[in-house]
C-alpha cells in the first residue's frame, strides 16, 4: 500500500459521512422514524391506562365507598367525640346505638338529633344511599 492510496482510504469515510449528512433524511427512515414515534405514543399510553386501572382497581378494593362520605361530613365531630357524638371505632359507645334497628338508626340520621347530630349528618345534599353507606362505614369501625 502506498501513500496515496492509504489517504485516500482514510479519507473516503469522511467524505461519505460528510455527504450523507448533508442530504435529506431517505423516505424510509422518515417513515421509520414516524413509525417509531408511533410505536412509542402507543406504548407510553398503555402502560398510563394500566397503571390507573391498576391504581382504581386497588384503591376500590381497599377503600369502603361510605368512608368518603364519613370523612367529609360525619368525620367533624365523631372522629373526635365533639359534642358527644360517639367516636368512630369505639365499639362501646356505638354498642348501644347500634342495637337500635337499622331503620330508626337512619331516621335519626336524617331527622338528626338535637342538640348535637345535625339534619342528615350536615349534608343536605346527601342521598339517603350516601347516608346509608357512611351508615355502613361507621358500623364496619364498630365492629
Ligand atoms: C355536628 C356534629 C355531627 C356531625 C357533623 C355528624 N354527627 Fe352523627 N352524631 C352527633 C352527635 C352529637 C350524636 C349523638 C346524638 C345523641 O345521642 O343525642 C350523633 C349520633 C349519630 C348516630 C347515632 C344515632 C342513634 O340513633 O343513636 C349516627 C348513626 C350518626 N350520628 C351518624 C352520622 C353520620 C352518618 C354523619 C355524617 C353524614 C354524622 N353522624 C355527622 C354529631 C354529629
């Protein structure tokens, strides 16, 4: 190998890399390039639907569908005991109220009890099902 053929050999690579740089990108790895992203838009997207259905599915398995309605309404004065108002979870406290039958339980619910149970527990807006699953929520925390 002489000298001019061995520059020429080291310079061919240069001048090719040069030259396909400088020319547009050929169709087919624009349209790689589009499937690619495509590819990518679809995955990312699966993997988002999976996790917040995993997310729903887990947080409906764990949470009682009373307790959002407890911890907006009901939890004000017995998760405390404010104004007597029996605490969540003090079983003996809710002994006596809970012997009660169901249905007087939730007239009193709804009528409230003076002085210190509030129509409907505070919430006007409340369905009666609302009530009865806060109802339900607070006598599983009894158990
Ligand atoms: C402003 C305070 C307050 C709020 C808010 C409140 N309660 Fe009460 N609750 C009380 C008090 C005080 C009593 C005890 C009443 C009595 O025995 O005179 C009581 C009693 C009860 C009882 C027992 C009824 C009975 O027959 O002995 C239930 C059940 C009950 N509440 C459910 C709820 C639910 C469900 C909510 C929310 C939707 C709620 N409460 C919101 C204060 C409150």
């Amino acid at each position: 190998m002489n000298d001019a053929t061995a520059s020429r050999r080291r310079r061919r690579p240069r001048a090719v890399g040069r030259e396909f740089a400088s020319r547009p990108l050929p169709v087919v790895a624009s349209q790689a390039r589009t499937r690619i992203r495509r590819l990518v838009a679809i995955i990312s997207w699966t993997v988002l639907v999976t996790a917040s259905l995993l997310g729903c599915s887990q947080s409906g398995e764990q949470e009682h569908p009373g307790k959002a309605v407890y911890e907006r309404y009901c939890y004000a004065c017995h998760q405390a005991g404010i104004a007597d108002a029996p605490k969540l979870g003090d079983r003996e406290a809710w002994a006596a109220r809970l012997a009660k039958p169901r249905e007087e339980l939730l007239e009193n619910i709804k009528r409230g009890m003076t002085p210190g149970m509030p129509p409907r527990g505070g919430c006007p807006s409340c369905t009666d099902e609302a009530l009865e699953t806060a109802l339900d929520y607070i006598v599983l925390k009894a158990e």
